[in-house]
C-alpha cells in the first residue's frame, strides 16, 4: 500500500536501474518512468510530479538537457531534480547544481540514502507550498481591503516597496526585508470591518465616527490571527500597530518609541509618504520636497529618528520605485 499520495518520475535508459528504484520507493509514493529525455519532459508536462530522480548518462537528451529544458518551462520550473547518476567527480556535482538541481545521488545506490533524500527534498517542497499558501492569502487579503476603501492597488505596491528599502538601509537585513515587503499590503486590511458611511465619508469624521475608525487596526490584528509563521506574525504586527507614533500620541494603544514594533514603525513612515504625494478625491497630491519636508518635522514626533535617517538615505531609490508604479502609468 503506497504511504504518501505525491508522484515521482524515474528517469533512465537502463531497465534495470529503473527496477532498483522501482523497488526502493514503489512502496512509499506513485512512480512515473521515463527511459529517454523525450519521453521524460512529455510526462514532466502532463503529470507534474512532485519530483524527478533523473539519470546523467543517456542516448539522445542527457539528463543535463532534460534538467535545463524543465528548469526553463514556467509550467515545471519548481519541480525538484535529483540526479542519480554514476558520474561522481566534484565537477559533475557542480555542473548538475548550476542546471537547478537540488541534489546528487551517486550510483550504485544506497536505498536508505535514497529514501531520506527524497523525503527531504519532499517536505521542502511542502514547506514552500505553505509559505506561498500564506503568502497568497496575505496578497488576497490585501486586495480585500483596497475594494473597501479610497486607496489603489498601487499605493499598497509602492508602500510595500519604500517599506523594504527602509528596512534594508536600517540594516534589517534581506530576508526579514522580504517578509516586511509581504506583510506591508495587510496594513489596513482592518479596514473590512468599518462601515462604508465612515470608511468612505467625503467630509471629516465627527468624534465617535473616528473611534470606530480607528478600530481599523485591531480589527485587522484579529483578521489575521496568531498563525506562527514569520509572515503573518509580522503582517498582524503591522496591521495592529502602523498606526502608533513614536511620541506615544498614536493608536490603538498609545506605544512609544522602541515600544512600538520596527516592522511597524517602518511601514508608518512608508504609509504616510506615499499617502501625501499620492493623489485622493478628498486632496491634490504633495510635491515631494514638501512631504520630505514634513517628514523630518515629524522626526521624534511621528516616525523614529533613526528610520527617518534611513529614508532620506533610500530616498533615490524610493523615488525610482514611486515612477515605475505611479497612478496612470502604462
């Protein structure tokens, strides 16, 4: 009885090789089998398996070449190749990673060395899976948000994009950069839960309009939850917080300064810059050297002192990114 429903492919011209791991892993996953490169991309296209045990050595396509062709198709790019192979010298390994493969198995085979290696292989591929599962919903989500309100996609595209330029001149450091600039767009995801009558009232907002208004940011703290992961941790985190000011005069909870989480102090100062240059129907939008100019008054006052120093450090690439994502550009 097979134990785990993903599907290899086994690819190699020899018969009897294919049957060593036929009987290695047939108990254990659903086997495709290929006995040239031809037939290994058509079943590469048409099944998508979760991953491919391919040989070096073969009439016709190498496996190189069949490596290369899969890594190059969008639709099989991600599928994961091992190459089993009897070509063992460190500049065979080297030459096989640089095609995209994740991994080197030599020939003869050892069954416990197969078994583990693609298991590992299987279960990061169920780790990415997973995180792009979360990272879809925190995009879906985001989008959610935007048909609620006043604001355009591409404010959430250009404010996601300041906000990882200022982590990275910050020295936030690459990958929590990345994660910023996935959890920025869930900002004000909160913003579901406000009546349309406040959310998108013309006029300013009289004093208990502007209490349910401001529950925006924990509204949004409870959409997302405590998922555990890196991502939506840091987008709950923003979304409770980005509204928090570095004097203690914000909301929802009046934090002050190191109080208040980096991730949302960052995307504070993104938000409120891309929101005074950018135009609204309720305002033109702000020349930048009067919205930087703002920015610095509101030094120690509304943003932290050192990110404001990040961003006027960022701010060339700030403005480049502000072009290519500009309202109305083609």
């Amino acid at each position: 009885m097979i134990t785990d429903t993903r599907t290899l492919l086994i690819v190699d011209d020899e018969p009897a090789n294919l049957q060593v791991l036929r009987n290695i892993l047939s108990d254990d996953y659903r086997l495709l089998f290929a006995k040239d490169g031809e037939r290994a991309l058509e079943l590469a296209s048409t099944e998508k398996p979760d991953l491919v045990l391919l040989d070096v050595m073969m009439p016709g396509m190498t496996g190189h070449q069949v490596c290369q062709t899969i890594k190059a198709n969008p639709a099989t790019r991600n599928i994961p190749v091992i190459f089993v192979t009897a070509l063992a010298e460190a500049d065979d390994e080297a030459k096989g990673f640089e095609l995209g493969a994740v991994d080197y198995i030599s020939k003869p085979v050892s069954p416990s060395i197969v078994r583990a290696r693609v298991k590992n292989h299987l279960s990061l591929v169920r780790v990415d899976e997973l995180v792009e599962t979360r990272l879809t919903v925190v995009q879906r989500l985001g989008r959610a948000a935007e048909y609620k309100d006043n604001e355009t996609g591409l404010h959430v595209i250009r404010m996601s994009h300041f906000s990882r330029l200022i982590a990275l001149e910050a020295g936030m450091g690459e990958a929590w950069s990345d994660t910023l600039l996935n959890a920025a767009p869930m900002h004000d995801v909160g913003k579901i839960g406000i009546p349309d009558a406040i959310l998108q009232k013309p006029g300013k907002l009289d004093p208990d309009e502007w209490a349910i208004m401001q529950r925006h940011a924990e509204i949004g703290a409870e959409i997302i939850g405590e998922d555990g992961s890196d991502l939506l941790n840091m987008a709950r985190e923003v979304a409770l917080n980005h509204h928090e000011k570095w004097d203690g005069s914000g909301y929802p909870r009046e934090l002050k300064g190191d109080a208040i989480p980096i991730s949302a102090r960052i995307v504070a100062l993104a938000d409120v810059f891309d929101a005074l240059t950018s135009e609204r129907p309720y305002k033109k939008a702000w020349p930048i050297d009067r919205a930087t100019d703002l920015i610095r008054e509101q030094s120690g006052q509304h943003f932290d002192p050192q990110l404001i120093e990040a961003f006027f450090r960022c701010l060339p690439a700030i403005l480049e990114v502000r072009d290519q994502w500009r309202e109305g550009a083609a």
